[in-house]
C-alpha cells in the first residue's frame, strides 16, 4: 500500500495559493441560469478552493480535459489508501447499502476492477445492442405522441422526456413491466446523494431504493440464469472472459447504474434542450423543416451534440486525488477532492467560438457532457440516440408548439444532477 499525507482542510492548506469562491450550488438562481457566475468564474478565478464544498474546483475547458485524463486522479481512492492515511471519516453506516452500491460499479471504480467490469458489461453492452433499439424506440415516440397532439397545453418532462429512457433502459434490461413504474423513483432518489446539500432524508430514501432495486434485479438475474432470455441481464449473467464473470452483486450494481446513467442524462437534455430551442425558435424551426426528411437523423444527432454542450445536464462530475499533484497553483495530496465544472468549460470562450450561442450545426464540439478517458460514459450511445430519435419525432408530431408562458420552467434543485421538474409546453 502506498504511502499518504493525512489530508487536512483544504481552505486553511491552499490559503494564499488559489482564490476562495463559494458555489452556490443550493441557489435556485443559480441552479436556474448558472452560466452568468461561471463565465465571471473562468476570467476571474478558473482554479479556486470552495471551503463549503471542501474541494478545488477547475472551471476551464483545458484544465478540466486534462484532469479526466490524468491518472494521478481517479473516482475512487480507497484501491490505494485506507480511510486513515486520507483522514478520512469512518463510513456512515445509514448510506452502508448506497455506498456498497458504489463500491462495485464502474463509474466508481479504478483499475485494475474498472477495466475488467468495463471489459466484461462492454461485451454485453454493446453498440450493435443499442443500434438494433432504432426501431422499437420509434414505436414508443409514436405511441407517446399520439396521446399529446390533441392537448392544448401538458408537461414536456412527465409526458414525454422521462417515459421513453426508462421504458427503453427497461426493456434493454429485461425488467417485467409490472415493475417499471418503479424505476423512476428509485432512480431518483438514488442519485439524489451525490448532491452536496442531501440531508438524512434524502439518504434513507436512497438506502431504500438500492435495497428495493437490488431485490428485484437479485430476482430477475436468478431468474434468467435458469430460463435465459433476449435482454441485458440475461447477457451479463452470461458474459464470460477467460473465465472470469460479474459476481452477482456486481451484476445488480451495474444494472442500477445502468438504469441511473441510462436516462438521467437523456430526461435531463431533451428537456433543456427543447426549452433552448423553443426560447429562440429560429433554432427550433430549423429542426422542424429537417424533420419531415428520411435522412435527417444526423441533424438531429449534430443538434443534440450542441444541446448538451449549450446546457449542460451534469454540470459538475468530480475526481480524487490518487498521487501528489499541482492544479492551477494548488498543491494537492491523496484523498483531496476536485470538482471539475463541464457546465463551465462546454461555455470556455477559449474552446468553443462564440460560447453562449446556440449553434446548431457546430463541428467540431468537444463538449465535456459525457467525461473524458477511462471513465467516459459507457451509455454515451444510447443517450445520444434517444435524445436525436426524441427530438425528431418531436419536431414532426408537434411543429408548433410553444412554451407555455414566462413560467413554464421549474427546475429540480440540483446542481450535480440538473433538470427540469416542469416544462409546460403549448400545441399551437
């Protein structure tokens, strides 16, 4: 085991070496247009030390590339060092299940686990799995659409952002429709304890739903060890490499988090994405005279590309310190904390031309939506076709629809996780 410093608070240690901000990450204002602080952030104070957040926070497009490629930091640093040698605290026993859950997937893992998990669910979880969806997806947007064309006025989130992920990463997966209506509110509260501000309700609704998750998935997966099926558990229960498998607590892990990542980027950025459009509805124009064409899909997938960037669904993913390492000044040790801010850098006038701009058609778009390096999002491609098959079928049903009025937008309240809660939308 390799050696660490004991790390101390990072406020009093980088004092006189990096700027002190605070993010105000509990701020509806913020949460609701967060662009305006961090471009004031990127000019005044790119590398600075957040004491509330206890970490270093990188805001350029630059600093935040090179950082998820830099294996002296990681998302988990406990393969290397005990709590001890981090000074860290000892595990909060009442998120035992939520942090156990984390422990075993890939998005928190480092290698040599995170190459054979991403090795073993990368031959289950394949691309040619996801093309093959182009067709059932489109009968779900049709079905969904044929509810909403005679509405005059309805929620863009509710009725049509969030059922096609979840129905879709359902049926990917093999979960009986019965327990569908479920996975949203798992989902939910899952992923509300990777924000800063979740106090011990939000922990207990999310120990719960890793605990009703993982009964229903430990069911489904003996299941489909006995009678194999055509879905996702079925082929992780399967997958085999030079005899090696997925334990069966790493396969329900993977499962939750396919299910998270799975859709809560694809919820998160067509919603934003059609309050983009509709605001400036030159933009939205432009997609619904595309629509009608058979070929049009790579439109649609260039569009969806520039949607993430212009408003970004994770504004802020975050790595640990692994070996001593200097950012921007700040001299940091094992177990420190850095938050990379990519709603920050996919609006760096240093990268993107014209940043604040919506452009439609930008190419090249290095947007840092879905990470960089080892821990680049493995559901990427499925995301990207939902939101591209969602927006088009969308521009088609529905060329003349409208915000619904100075409030239609009401956001969730995170930050780490940003979404609308509420996007009410017009016909006509």
């Amino acid at each position: 085991m390799s050696a660490a410093t004991p790390r101390d608070e990072l406020h009093g240690r980088l004092s006189g070496s990096v700027p002190t901000r605070t993010l105000p990450v509990s701020d509806p204002a913020f949460v609701r247009d967060p662009y305006p602080l961090l471009a004031q952030l990127r000019a005044d104070a790119p590398v600075f030390v957040d004491p509330a957040l206890d970490r270093v926070v990188l805001t350029r497009h630059a600093d935040i590339s090179a950082a998820l490629r830099d294996r002296r930091l990681g998302r988990s640093a406990l393969h290397r060092y005990s709590r001890d040698e981090l000074g860290w605290p000892r595990p909060d026993p009442a998120q035992a299940n939520f942090d156990a859950f984390n422990s075993n997937h890939l998005l928190d893992s480092e290698p040599p686990k995170h190459t054979r998990l991403r090795s073993l669910v990368g031959l289950a979880f394949t691309p040619r799995r996801v093309e093959a969806l182009q067709g059932r997806i489109e009968a779900l947007l049709a079905a969904q659409l044929d509810g909403l064309r005679d509405q005059g006025s309805f929620d863009l989130v509710s009725a049509y952002a969030e059922p096609l992920p979840v129905t879709v990463i359902a049926e990917l997966l093999g979960v009986p429709e019965e327990h569908r209506a479920q996975l949203r509110p798992w989902s939910a509260a899952i992923v509300k304890l990777y924000e800063p501000s979740a106090g011990a309700a939000e922990q207990a609704a999310a120990e719960q739903a890793v605990l009703d998750f993982s009964a229903l998935l430990r069911e489904l997966a003996a299941q489909r060890r006995a009678e194999p099926r055509d879905d996702l558990i079925t082929a992780l229960v399967q997958v085999e490499q030079d005899g090696d498998r997925l334990t069966a607590q790493e396969l329900i892990d993977t499962c939750i988090l396919l299910l998270n990542a799975g859709h809560e980027a694809s919820v998160n950025g067509l919603s934003a994405g059609v309050q983009a459009l509709l605001r400036d509805r030159r933009h939205w124009e432009t997609l619904v005279q595309a629509a009608p064409h058979e070929g049009s899909l790579p439109v649609f997938r260039r569009a969806v590309e520039e949607l993430l960037r212009f408003d970004t669904p994770l504004p802020m993913f975050e790595r640990i310190v692994l070996d001593p390492v200097t950012l921007g000044g700040a001299t940091l040790n094992p177990g420190d904390r850095v938050a990379l801010l990519y709603a920050s850098g996919n609006r760096d006038p240093q990268r993107f031309d014209a940043p604040d701009e919506l452009r439609l058609d930008r190419d090249p778009n290095p947007h840092l939506t879905f990470g960089l390096g080892i821990h680049y999002c493995l559901g990427a491609p499925l995301a990207r076709l939902e939101l591209a098959m969602s927006l088009r079928a969308l521009c088609r049903a529905l060329p003349d629809l409208h915000l619904g009025g100075p409030d239609a937008a009401q956001y969730t309240g995170g930050f780490v996780i940003r979404g609308l809660d509420r996007l009410t939308v017009q016909v006509g």
